[in-house]
C-alpha cells in the first residue's frame, strides 16, 4: 500500500497537487482530523479494495486545534511501523500572500493573529509546519511553478514509483529567479561559457541543439562535468542507503535556459542510463528572455 501524507502552507497549490494526485489513481481525502489519520490508514490497509492500496491524505492547518496532534499520530505510526511518506508543499511568503490577494481568500490562521493580516498568519502556520518540512520525503517549492509544471512534478515523483526507490530530480534554474527551496544539493554553472551572449543562441534554450554543442563544446565544461558525475554517482548511492526517497539536485545558471538545462539534461541522462529513477525538471526555461 502507498499512503501519502499531503501537508504544506495555505496558498501552496494544494488543491491543485491533488487534483493532479487523484488523476494519477491516487484516492484522495481533503481535511482529515489528525486524530483519525491511524485509523484511516488501518481501514485502507484491511481493505480489498485496491482502489484503497493508492491513498493521499490531506492535513493542515484547517483542522484547527486537531492539526496540533498530528505529530502525535505520526510518531505512533513510526512507532508501529506503519509504510507512509510525506509529501510537503512550500512557497515565498511574498507569493502566497500575492495569490491571497488575488484570491481574495482568508487565511486559515488570520483569526489565530491579533493583528488579522495575511502576513502574520503566514508566520504562525510556518512556524507550526516547520517540524513537518523537516520530516518530510518530498518537498516541492511551487514560487515559481504553472500548475502545468505542478502537474509535472507530481507524475514525475509518484507515477508508476516504486515506494521505496530513490527518485533523483534534476532541476535547472536560474538564479536571477531564486534558488529552489527543495533543493537538496546545487551546483552552480554560470562558471561555463554562456551561449546568451551568441546572438543566434540567445533566442533558444539548452532544449535546442546549437546551444548544447556550444556549452558542451568546451574543455572546462566536460571537466566539469566528470568531476559533478563523479561525486553524484559516489553520493547517491549514500543518500539511497540512508532512505531518502527524493534528492533534488539544483543545476542553476543566470536565467536557467541555456547552461543549467543543458547540464541538467546531461545528468538526468546519464542516471537514467545506469537504470536509476531519474527525472527532469526546467523551472525557469519559459520565462521571457531579457
């Protein structure tokens, strides 16, 4: 059975996670009292049902004072040994406070804040889901996501997924855009010669193939290159070992278009070949070139 705990702050995306949850076969409960999460995991477990072997749960601050006791419940399912990961969606405080706005929706935690904004309440539920972040299996920063690349990055990780197999995710980003916060290692490559300055390069990405045989074309890139395989292919088997199911590795450049995605889809490659789950992920590659 694969049960998934589905956490994170107000304003993440998750409604938009799970739908994407739920058309990859998952079944879905929103809100569920933290009190209940043992319970519900037994029924799932006893069932004969097998659409109840595929379960993501949601619990958050909306459960109001029950939510305080999912750390209870969670190390008594630890204690049980009951098989279940955590899945944890983050995000800019500036962003989440954007698409409130936006939104016009209310906190959760604002009435919890004397002051009664957005900002503060933010805070508070930060502050109460930092324990989870720190425990979680998966964590996924949607600042700068579509919900098309949310959608990406949900089938990626729990598609056809083993449940005990390290999934490794190479993300290319750019810089001038933030590091990514799920990020588990970042290797930065603006130290490669930049195609953004080739005229007839500038307008295309490392997805085309002009860019790619000029980044790679170079002496200091292929060393570069051995030296960053060489550490992966020593530490990622650590990582596995440890039971990690996720490692993010950041490969970021200045706007995340040309260097970053063209080592990232050199690396991604390069596992996917020693037969490891492998995955890639562009998060800046669409956005207007300056």
């Amino acid at each position: 059975m694969e049960f998934l705990i589905f956490t994170g702050l107000s304003g993440a995306g998750k409604s938009n996670a799970l739908r994407a949850m739920e058309d990859i076969g998952y079944y879905c409960v929103d809100n569920i009292p933290s009190t209940l999460l043992g319970v519900f995991y037994d029924l799932c477990e006893k069932s004969a049902d097998p659409l109840m072997k595929r379960v993501a749960v949601v619990i958050d601050v909306r459960g109001g004072e029950s939510f305080e006791d999912l750390a209870v419940e969670i190390h008594k399912m630890r204690q049980e040994n009951k098989n279940f990961k955590i899945l944890f969606l983050d995000a800019k405080d500036d962003v989440i406070i954007k698409r409130f706005k936006e939104t016009r929706r209310h906190h959760p935690l604002a009435d919890r804040v004397e002051s009664g904004t957005t900002e503060d309440a933010l805070h508070l539920e930060r502050k109460s889901l930092s324990y989870l972040k720190k425990s979680a299996d998966y964590v996924i920063d949607t600042t700068y996501m579509s919900n098309k690349q949310l959608k990406e990055r949900i089938n990626n990780i729990f598609l056809d997924k083993s449940s005990d197999s390290l999934i490794v995710t190479f993300m290319s980003f750019g810089f001038k855009y933030g590091i990514p916060l799920e990020a588990d290692l970042i290797f930065d490559v603006r130290c490669l010669p930049n195609p953004y300055y080739i005229p007839e390069l500038k307008p295309q990405t490392g997805l085309d193939l002009p860019v790619r045989e000029y980044v790679l074309g170079f002496e200091e890139t292929q060393e570069f290159v051995s030296r960053v395989l060489d550490f992966l292919d020593y530490s990622v088997p650590l990582y596995q070992k440890e039971g990690k199911s996720e490692l993010v590795v950041g490969i970021g450049c200045t706007g995340g278009k040309h260097r970053s995605v063209t080592i990232a889809r050199l690396l991604n490659h390069h596992f996917l070949e020693k037969g490891c789950k492998s995955t890639l992920h562009h998060r800046d590659i669409f956005k207007t070139v300056q």
